[in-house]
C-alpha cells in the first residue's frame, strides 16, 4: 500500500510519526514521506536520525489551513497525528485544545478533498469513547469530523477514517518514564490501585494503521484487540518491591478505559485482529473485509473486562524489549 506513493504525517516528530517513518523506510518503498509539525527544533533533531533522501521536512501547524493546502500537494496518504494530548493542560487552557483537535481537524479534512488526496487516516484514543474530560470530548468530534466527511465528499477520490487505540508503551507523556524516574526515590505515585488502561506497542499501533490503509473503503472507525494491563503491576514491573502511594484520580481521568461502549455496538463488527465501527447513518453502503462479523448489540469493550491482560510477567517482558528495565 505505502509502496510509490507520497504520504503525510501530521504532527510527524512524536512517537508515532518516528515509528512510523523507521518502519515505512525499512519494509516498503515509499516515493516520499513528508513530516508536517510546528517544531523546528524537533524536525532537525529527526533529520539527524534519518537520512533518506526521500524525507521531507514541512513546517506548519494544522490550525494554519492555507499551510495544509500547500503542503497536501501531490500526496496520496495522509496519517493525522498532531493533537494536544495532556488530560491536565486541555483541561486548564480547553480553547486550544478545541483549535488543534477540531479545527485542526476540519483544515486537514478541506485541504486533503481539495488536494485529492486519496485516503486519510486518522489517530484517536480510547478516551475519545464516552469522554470525561476535554482532551477525549474535542477527539470524539474530531472522529466524527473525519468520518462525516466521506458523506460530503462527493465524487472527489478522498476517503478518511479513523483508527482508535489505548496507551502506547512508552510513548512522550506516557506513565512509563514518570515511573522509571520516580522509582530510584523508592516510591511511585499510583492515581487508584484499581485502575486498569488499554496498552499497544508503537510497532503494533504502525502496523495497525498501515494495515487499515489497506482494507479502509471510507467511514470506518478502527479499534485493535489488545491487552489490558493494571497500574499496580506496572508499577511491580518497573520497580519490583517498590512501595506505592495513593494520590487519588486526577481531574478529567477515568478508573478504566473504553474503547467501545454499549451504544457504538450497533453497526460493530469483528476481524480477528480488529473490531470495526460503521457509521450509523441509514443511507451508508456497509463495504466490509472478508470475514467480518457482526458483534451482539449491548457489547462493551472495556480496559476492566477485557479477555486479554498484560501481568507482572507479561509486562516486565515488553519492558525489557524496550530497554525500560534490566
């Protein structure tokens, strides 16, 4: 899929965008990858690491639509990484939040129909489904966003949908590095000893979206199957005998995580791998990969009743994978 074309990641210097970029260079033939954000700090910082010839640099924020409009042109694919992502700071400064997350959103929409992109897919979160606090609420319509816009697309070629996953290992900002800092003072700092989050891979959430590419046909909402995992025993993982203290949930955070509540279950189905969301509009012509299952109405996919869990074991291993612990 990603072999001759030209494809875009918005906000491509964090985790996901450099991951993304190592594994489209090192599996495929891509004829250019464009990394779009605002941090020229950060873009030289990637430059250094990468060196292929066909890399490109673009400078720009998405709330700039004319920049999106310039930069779109030519390119086939586009991943849409760039959000305000902190729970705490959209939370204290909300309007900034909704000018990156929504109309961020809505620019990349008009710009990518305008430049005949071919297809868009964009990332979103767990806390996007049933959302508690700002930065989940300004997601959700950002996936609404996306997928509503297949149905004014018209005749144009461009087709968006969205991909939606939990926690990812280690990422910038994630709890992983908090610990591992914290945890030479001989005590961590646990929000509820009963909260449980989703967790994936950055090489699992790369190869998730590179495969949607391939299947996506317009309007799907994305979800992997991936494991669960407890605060606690990360915390055992990370620093095994450690003590813990109880500091209490912050503003705008859940006990445990949905990813698909009892009310998207209609118009749900299931791939081994995936379960797939189609927009509930009457009039949508359902196109959906060979051997996918509708999913019984009422079904919850949540991070405390998941069938798949991540242990002491199980997560120490993954840790060890990424050079986190020894």
């Amino acid at each position: 899929m990603l072999n001759g074309k030209t494809i875009l990641i918005t906000g491509g210097t964090g985790s996901f965008g450099k991951a993304f970029v190592k594994r489209a260079f090192e599996e495929f033939e891509p004829h250019k990858v464009i990394v779009y954000s605002r941090d020229e700090f950060k873009q030289y910082q990637m430059s250094q690491t990468f060196t292929s010839n066909r890399l490109r640099f673009f400078l720009g924020d998405v709330r700039d639509e004319k920049r999106l409009y310039r930069a779109l042109a030519g390119v086939d694919l586009v991943i849409h990484a760039a959000a305000i992502k902190q729970v705490p700071a959209s939370e204290y400064n909300p309007f900034e939040a909704v000018q990156t997350n929504i109309m961020g959103a809505q620019n990349l929409i008009n710009a990518s129909l305008e430049a005949g992109v071919k297809k868009v897919v964009a990332l979103s979160t767990d806390k996007a489904c049933n959302p508690v606090n700002l930065y989940g609420a300004t997601k959700l319509c950002s996936d609404k966003l996306f997928i509503a816009a297949n149905a004014y697309s018209g005749k144009l070629v461009t087709r968006f949908a969205v991909v939606r996953y939990g926690n990812v290992i280690g990422s910038r900002g994630s709890v992983v590095p908090l610990f591992q800092k914290l945890a030479e003072a001989g005590e961590l700092p646990i929000t509820d000893e009963r909260m449980t989050r989703f967790w994936i891979t950055l090489p699992q959430a790369v190869k998730f979206v590179v495969d949607s590419f391939n299947i996506m046909t317009g309007g799907e909402l994305y979800i992997p199957k991936i494991p669960s995992m407890r605060l606690t025993d990360l915390a055992q993982a990370i620093a095994p005998g450690c003590r813990y203290r109880v500091i209490g949930v912050r503003p705008g955070e859940k006990l445990h995580e949905l990813m698909i509540s009892r009310d998207d279950s209609r118009n749900l189905y299931e791939l081994n791998d995936r379960y797939i969301k189609m927009p509930d509009f009457p009039f949508w012509k359902v196109v959906l990969p060979e051997g996918a299952v509708a999913v019984p109405e009422g079904f919850e996919y949540s991070s405390d009743t998941n069938t798949q869990w991540l242990d002491i074991t199980g997560l120490k291993e993954l840790l060890l994978q990424k050079g986190v612990v020894e």
